[in-house]
C-alpha cells in the first residue's frame, strides 16, 4: 500500500489560490490543500474534490 501518488493536475500552484495563514511559511507552496478555499464551496474545483457520486 505504500505506492506513489498518481500525477493529479492540482498538484501545481494554481491562479485561485489563497494562502492558509494557518500554517506555517515554509508550507505554503501554492497548492489546494494549503489554499483557504481547500474542500469549501469557494473552492471553483470542489467538484473534482468531491467526486461524481449521486448520493
């Protein structure tokens, strides 16, 4: 079960992001999962974060 993590086209810095002043400065790369939005219904992505499912 340790197997890398595939590619995933969030992964880099992207033009919506928002730093986290949570965490700490040397954490803050520009991706989603430090972005104030991350998982919120600002997020313009959270249906890529969510899935597909129809429950």
């Amino acid at each position: 079960m340790d197997e890398a993590l595939e590619p995933f086209e969030f992964s880099e810095p992207m033009p919506c992001y928002e730093s986290n002043r949570a965490i700490p400065a040397h954490l803050d790369d520009g991706r989603c999962v430090h972005c104030q939005k991350f998982l919120t219904l600002e997020c313009p992505y959270i249906g890529h974060f969510l899935g597909e499912d129809d429950e």
